[in-house]
C-alpha cells in the first residue's frame, strides 16, 4: 500500500494541476472568443450563391455625407449575424463605425477572411450613409495557441512585416476605413510592452502608407495583470472598452455580465473601470480616445435557489436581446437589481431554478450616460443584430447621440401626436389617410405592450401604467420611424 502511495498522489497532483490549468485557459477566453465557439458555427459560405455581392463593386466613403451623432458609435458585426440577414436591420444612420469580425491572423502573418467575405451589401451601404468599415483582426490562436502567435509578431519583424502588408492590401482591396485588433488569450508576461510597441508601429505604418485611415484596439474591462493601458490607449488612435464579461461561463455565482455599480462585496464594475480603476488615467486625460462597448447578450445559469448572486451549479450559455426582452415577459418580466443597475429574470423549469442576466434598455441608457458625463469619445455594441429587428435600441442611440428622427424621412405629411404627455388616449394627425403599414408601441424596457391598426387615428393608453412608450412606424417601402409618448396620470 504504501508503494502504491506515491502514485496517487502523483495522479491526484497532475489532475488538480490539470484542472487549475483548464480554468485559467477558460478565463483568458474573453466574450468575442467564447461567442465565436458558440454562436459561429457556420461550415458553409451562405453567401456563395448571392453572385451580385461578389461582383458589384465597393464603393468608397461617402465623404460628404455629414453624420448627425456627436460621438462615435462603434457596432461589431460578426459573420454569423452578416449571413443571419443582420442588414435588414442595421440602421446604419445611427453608426459612425462597423468593425467586420472576424479576420483570423496566422503564425505566419497571413489573414483569413470572414465567412462570406466580401460583405459587399453591408459595405456598401455603410459608405453610401458615410459611416466607416473597419476590419476587426483577431488573435484567438488555434492550433498554434494566441499567445504564440501574438508573441511571434511581436518579436519577429519579417512576420510583422508580412502582417502589416496583409492589413494594408485587405484595406486596399475592399475600400475599407482602417483595421481594429482584437488580440485575447494573450499571457500577462506579452500584454505590456511589447505589445504597446507593436501597436505603435502598425499605427505609424497605417497613417503613413493609408492616410486617413484608422487603427484601434479591443482592451479589456479589468487589467488582470500585464496590460500598461495607459501606453496601450497612446498607441492607437482609439481603444474599444469592451464594458463586459465580468461574469460568464467561469463564474461560480449568478451575476451581471456589465454592472453599472455595486456592493460591497463586488470590487469590479464598469463606473469603476472607467473613472478610478483600469482607465482612470486616460479617462482623466485623454477621454476623447476611449469608446465605452456595451453588450448587448446575456448569460444563462442554472442555480441553486432563486436568488440573486446564487450558487452556479451548471453554465448553460450567452443569449442575444432579441430573445432575452421576450422570454423576461414570459416569466414575469425583468428584476431591476439596484446594487448593480442591471436587469435580470428567473424561472423554474421542475428540476432547476435558471436565472438570466441580460442588459436592457433602461441599464444600457445608464451607461451610455456614464460615457456622456465622462466626456468619452463615444460607445459600442458587441454585439449588430443581437437585437435583431427592435426598435428600442436603435432609437436610444437617437436620443442620446443623434438628432430625433425625422418623421418627414418617413412621410410626406407630417404627424403629430396630441396629447402629449398623455392621461388616457392619444390621437394621431396625418395629412394621409393611412398612417403606416404596421404599428406597434414598446416600453422603454423594450417589451411590445400594444399592436395597433394600420388606420387607428386614437390609442387607448388607459390600460398601461405610467411611463415612457415608443410607438414604431413603417410604411408600405420598410422606412421607419419612432415617436416617443409619454403616459403620465
């Protein structure tokens, strides 16, 4: 027996060590990473078949088409929301920036293009409202591992070189505005320096070969160790916050995937990261250089008990606003959590209780006024077309950065709604006798509360309680619009 001793604890050894390496592997993956596994699957080019969208020439910005936002607003578009029809419902007025995800670089310095590439349609439209595409460069590894292949163009000019080259003729190519890099699974050791150094220089060469055009670069929410950030925002010509992923599938308790505040036993969030804690400084003197990424997903548990913060006892997955919005209302609607500003639901399905954390519309309104008081130089969205076709973002992003919309964009004559605030009904006035092919009114939290006929001149609003509702328009061509009524007692 005692022979036989050190073998098992040899076993028991190499299998805690096995497990404690496991997690710190699944910890580094950060949110874009964790999502291409599980949302982009796709084995096949959907877009094969559309020979227009190969063919149709890029056309380049439109330089005079003058943006009504007043701060950037930076939205990612992955392949697996491009080929799920993410264009139908972009709204690409309200985008100062698209980042195109995912070009994958190799040891080699080579670059992969996204499914479906080029995104002919999605380019095109963008430059015609004057809004920018960028390409977004990841670093995810694969069977060589990020961390080499980051440490490799780090260290090795003529891969750099080769990099640098590729990002310059993939920009050439496809009349494209300037390239993002998007470097996770990095270790701590290859996080500072060296990479602050190499940033630096494909900055210098893009201006200098491309000028015009852009670079920026994905930083993390917490500096878990490594990262000089203040170097790193220096080094590019802006730095996407990505304003998330402090829970996820590693997380041992329920929680938010982007809290706002917190309580005593949370010492990380995002009024933090960016006032006292990992950006602090540049906030402090550069803020203009910083964009504020909110998500637009949730995360999925299994829990012990139905309350907040409980145990995780099984990870079940990320969800997209599109669903979370409707599901909440099918389980009683969202929680308001004021400890950490963040919405979130819970349900029992006879074995389990499940709980879902998931940014609304009211938590993202907060943090878009954190950038707005912080005098940052806009905000994000991980990720386009997680919404899908509501309207509720779309018109925050209105509101807080861009002019209201214009309902003369949508008809000839104008509409007016009176009264407004209103106690009971509402009455729509149009020089038309049909106002729109399809109404349908929302409350701020994005839930549909009323469907309303085509030709209704009066709502009824004496049933819903007091608050802020969106009614949405669209007339026989898709164009759309949105008025905002208030009902108020």
């Amino acid at each position: 027996m005692k022979k036989n001793l050190p073998h098992k604890l040899l076993f028991v050894l190499i299998f805690a060590i096995f497990q404690t390496v496991s997690a710190q592997e699944l910890i580094t993956k950060g949110a874009h990473q964790l999502q291409k596994e599980e949302f982009g699957k796709i084995t096949t080019d959907v877009n094969k078949s559309d020979v227009k969208n190969k063919t149709e020439p890029i056309i380049g910005l439109n330089q005079s088409k003058a943006t009504t936002l007043n701060k950037k607003v930076f939205g990612f578009l992955p392949y697996w929301e491009q080929s799920a029809g993410a264009h139908s419902n972009i709204q690409y007025d309200l985008l100062t920036h698209i980042a195109c995800f995912d070009f994958l670089v190799q040891l080699d310095g080579s670059i992969s293009k996204p499914v479906g590439w080029p995104w002919t349609t999605e380019i095109n439209a963008a430059h015609a409202a004057g809004t920018k595409v960028i390409m977004t460069v990841v670093n995810f590894g694969g069977a060589d591992g990020a961390d080499a292949v980051a440490w490799e163009l780090f260290t090795n000019t003529a891969k750099r070189d080769i990099f640098f080259a590729n990002v310059k003729s993939i920009i050439q190519t496809y009349n494209l505005d300037g390239v993002n890099i998007d470097f996770e699974g990095m270790t701590s050791a290859h996080r500072g320096a060296e990479l602050n150094t190499f940033m630096a220089e494909l900055t210098a060469y893009i201006h200098a070969e491309l000028p015009g055009k852009e670079v920026s670069f994905d930083g993390p929410a917490v500096n878990w160790g490594g990262w000089i950030i203040d170097d790193l925002v220096n080094s590019v010509d802006y730095l996407i916050v990505m304003a998330y992923d402090y829970t996820g599938s590693f997380s041992s308790n329920s929680g938010p995937v982007a809290p706002l505040t917190h309580h005593t036993s949370w010492k990380r969030f995002v009024t933090r990261t960016i006032e006292t804690g990992t950006y602090a400084v540049p906030t402090a003197n550069n803020p203009e250089k910083l964009i504020l990424a909110v998500p637009y997903y949730g995360q999925h548990w299994k829990t012990a008990t139905n309350a907040p913060e409980s145990t995780v006892t099984d990870y079940v997955g990320s969800t997209r606003y599109r669903n979370t919005v409707t599901e909440a209302d099918n389980y009683g609607g969202f929680i308001w959590n004021s400890d950490f500003q963040s919405p979130w639901y819970r349900w029992n399905d006879g074995t389990d209780w499940n709980q879902v954390w998931a940014d609304n519309e009211l938590s993202i309104s907060k943090k878009f006024d954190l950038a707005i008081t912080n005098n940052l130089g806009g905000v994000g969205m991980w990720a386009l077309n997680y919404d899908g076709g509501r309207p509720e973002l779309w018109d925050l992003i209105n509101t807080k950065f861009g002019a209201t919309a214009s309902l003369s964009d949508v008809y000839s004559g104008e509409i007016k709604i009176y009264p407004n605030p209103t106690s009971d009904f509402v009455h729509i006035s149009n020089n038309k006798s049909i106002i729109g092919v399809k109404m349908e009114m929302f409350s701020i939290l994005g839930a549909s509360v009323l469907k309303v006929s085509k030709d209704s001149k009066t709502i009824n609003m004496s049933h819903l309680e007091n608050g802020m509702y969106f009614l949405k328009i669209e007339d026989e061509n898709g164009k759309q619009a949105t008025l905002k009524i208030v009902k108020s007692n």
